[in-house]
C-alpha cells in the first residue's frame, strides 16, 4: 500500500514516521539552503528597496529549474515546480524586505551552530528555504501531485501594507489549495489568523506665523511629547485583546535650535475590528483639538489597515500542523499575524505562518539564528507541505 492509497489517519501516521529521517536528511543537505542563506542576507534589501535580493532569487529560481520564473509589477519573484498531476497549488512565500537599509553594513558570520548578521532571521534564512526548495525536495527525493507556487514577494514590512502579497494574490489565476507563510523566527510560531490593526503617522508642524510667546508656546518635541502623553489616555481594552505600540518619533536636528516639526508612527492591534475603528477615530479627534488648542497642525495619515482575519482553530490544516510540529520536537505558539498571512486569507485560501528556527536580537544589526533547531523547523515545513499534497488538510 502506497501512502496514496492509506486513509487520511494511516497517512498522516506515515508522515510523522518519517520526520526524524528527515531531520537528518535536512542536517546532512544543510548547505543547499544555508550558502542561499547568506547569499541572500548580505544584500540590503529595505522595504521598497528590494530589488537586488529578489533578482538574486529569480537566478535561484532558474537555476533550480522553476517554470516561468518572473518578477512581475510589484517586485514579486516567484516560479512554479510542477508536480506530476498540478491539478492545484501549493503557495510557498517568503517576504523579501528587511528593517535595515544599505546604511548598515550587510556582513553574515557563520559559526558552527549560528549565523549572525542583519536580518538573517527577518527573513534571509525564510527566503532562503523557499528559493533552495526545488534542489533540496530534489536530494531527499521528495515528489509532489500538486504545484508548489513559490514567491519571494516584496513590499510586507512597514508601510507596505502587504502590497506586494496582496498584489500577486490578487492578479495570479491559479487555484490554491492552501498558503504557507515561512518566517526565520521565531520556531514554533502557529499563526492560523490575522490581526486588525491600524498604522498612523503623526505629523505635527508650527506655522510660519507661530506665536512663540502665547501661554504653552514650545517646539515641535514638547508638543509632540505632550500629544502622545493624551493619546496613552485613549483606553485601551483588555477584551477583546488590544495594542497600541508607539513606534518611532522624529523631530529636531541640534542642541540649540526648537524645531518646527515632527512625526509619530504608531499602531493599533486589535482582535476586535471595531476597537480599530474606535480608537482610529479618538486619535482624529485629538488631532482636531489640539490643533486648535495650540494653533499648530496636527494630522494623523492612515498609512496601513487591515481586518481580522483567519482559519478555526479546528481546521485539519491547524490541526495537522500541530500534529507535525509535536513530533518534530516543536511546541507551537500560537499567535496571531500581522503579516502576509493576512493575504492569503483575505484572498480566500487557507494559510499558516510558521517560524523555523531560534533567533537571538531580531531586528538589531547582530541578529542571530541557531542552526541546531532549524533542521526541525525546516522538516515541519516539509511535512506540512506533504499532508496538504495528500489533501490531509481539505476542511
């Protein structure tokens, strides 16, 4: 009896079987994704500045023997390894995009156990194991009925607003069976679900004509430090759960000169839509009244939105993934995406979002993965891969 031919139980029993051969298949063929890895990370790739480490990955793809491998509109490389029936999809994706610009020096050093550098866990060693894919399922002989999609897409971090995912998702007529999100970390994130949330950019700035000798007169850093003081008065409930996070705040260039203006990134995350849309409209209207308490401008730009979103909890292709993951030695930590899952979902296919390995300082300039978890990390990747091929994870 073929694996085919087993039930939905026998089969997925087969495949956890299977894992721990494939840790050591993963261990022995390390150098298929890990020399990607650093290829990939020690180029500058900042969010709208992805250009050079998507071509990279386009070589890969044609090198790896993809068909009709492509940079499409928005920056997207992606290509497609058919497999011997193709009737259907599956999406494998990897954001391209870094925190860190060509301003910071993009050099990888590899240990025996770890590599270190910018943005190696987000996402240089997530794109790498889609891009080695091909060669590596080659070498452990690993064969699929349906096609593996595999994207490296642009424009996901920031004020991106997902627009690179949302637009090969949008424009791609092929059905999907389901959509797998690779991060670099952390190992043992389940993310079934997307987060509302709401990206906001203060801007405040002094008129030309600014009465610097009224009652509360000040530059641009008091009043930016005084209106984020009443926008933390806005409540924030616990249920349904919600954040906001002040990002970044800008303002002034010397010692002895006020500014004249500033800005503050901030975000909303929300399990509950209408908490978003609530608290979206009380930074407004903050923004009105201490504009007209002080006589400076202050407006809040929308820069990202986005909805709740998500598969159950019950879904076979969660309730497969978790399996996977306790027999690789994985505890799942379920958190909610403020990713490219979202698009995947909101698109209409069901997605998760994995991590694959342990990382040390994320988004700081030594950030670092351990590679002794990753071939863990990349074998549940692979089995899920292999259960939905199997339609283990039709709902």
């Amino acid at each position: 009896m073929t694996i085919e031919t087993m039930t939905k139980d026998a089969a997925l029993e087969s495949l956890l079987k299977d894992i721990p051969s494939l840790i050591e298949g993963l261990r022995e063929n390390r150098e298929t994704y890990l020399t990607d890895a650093v290829l990939l990370g020690e180029i500058p790739s900042p969010t709208f500045g992805e250009e050079d480490r998507v071509r990279l990955a386009l070589d890969r793809f044609r090198e790896n023997g993809l068909d009709d491998p492509e940079i499409d509109d928005l920056g997207n490389a992606s290509g497609i390894l058919p497999g011997t029936e193709g009737s259907a999809s599956v999406l494998v994706m990897a954001h391209a995009d870094s925190v860190f610009g060509s301003d910071v020096r993009h050099v990888l050093n590899v240990g025996s156990d770890y590599i270190t550098g910018p943005g190696i866990a987000d996402n240089a060693i997530g794109m790498a194991a889609v891009v080695g894919l091909p060669n590596l399922l080659d070498k452990l002989g690993i064969h699929f009925k349906d096609d593996l999609l595999l994207l490296i897409n642009t424009k996901s971090l920031g004020v991106a607003n997902l627009e690179g995912s949302r637009g090969f998702l949008e424009t791609k007529q092929r059905p999907i069976r389901a959509g797998i999100c690779v991060e670099g970390a952390e190992q043992g994130r389940l993310s079934y679900s997307g987060l509302g949330a709401l990206r906001g950019q203060i801007s405040l700035k002094l008129p030309g004509n600014y009465d610097w000798n009224r009652f509360g007169a000040a530059g641009a850093i008091s009043h930016l430090t005084r209106f984020v003081s009443q926008v933390m008065e806005i409540p924030v409930p616990k249920e349904p759960k919600t954040k906001m996070v002040f990002g970044a705040m800008h303002s002034g260039s010397s010692f002895n000169t006020s500014p004249r203006s500033g800005s503050l990134s901030f975000e909303i995350s929300s399990e509950g839509d209408e908490v978003v849309d609530e608290m979206e409209t009380q930074v407004n209207e903050l923004c009105e009244q201490y504009s007209m308490e002080t006589g400076i401008q202050v407006e809040m730009e929308v820069v990202a939105k986005r909805k709740n979103c998500g598969i159950p909890f019950t879904h076979p292709l969660v309730k497969t993934t978790r399996s996977i993951m306790s027999e690789a030695g994985v505890t799942p930590a379920v958190d909610p995406s403020t990713g490219d899952l979202n698009s995947i979902i909101l698109a209409g296919h069901p997605g998760v979002t994995l991590g694959l390995t342990s990382a040390e300082n994320v988004r700081e300039a030594n950030e670092t993965i351990k590679l002794e978890p990753l071939y863990s990390g990349m074998a549940q990747m692979i089995t899920l891969l292999r259960a939905i091929d199997l339609g283990l994870c039709e709902s």
